[in-house]
C-alpha cells in the first residue's frame, strides 16, 4: 500500500472524533442561523458577520481573528 493510500482523508474521522468537515460545517451551519458558535481554531466565540443582505457571510472570531467565509 503506498504512503499515499495510508493517509486519512480530512473527511475521515480517527479515533471517534469530529472531522475536520464536522467541525467546518457545524461552525457555518450555526453562523448562517445567526447564532454565536465555537471559533474552530481557539475554542472562543465567533459571530457571525453580514454584508449588505439580512444574510450572514462568514464569521469572525473575537479572540484569535480567525474569519470563515
């Protein structure tokens, strides 16, 4: 089996934890409902931030900056 063939894709879980994915898209799923959700780097609050539309799009982290968009 190559190296290549071996190593998990960001869309498998190891160990019984959250994905990569999982994480992403909890994180976009609560932003779009306008709700405050764990920042995916730090753990703090992220909340989510609007353009010129009553729509959400994307989400900035109050502590670390982290933005998802």
């Amino acid at each position: 089996m190559s190296a290549l063939a071996m190593r998990p894709s960001l869309f498998e879980s190891l160990g019984g934890g959250p994905t990569l994915d999982d994480v992403l898209v909890g994180a976009w799923e609560g932003l779009t409902a306008h709700r405050t959700v764990e920042c995916p780097v730090c753990g703090e609050e992220m909340a989510p931030e609007y353009g010129v539309h009553a729509r959400p799009i994307g989400g900035c982290c109050g502590d670390c900056g982290c933005t998802i968009s």
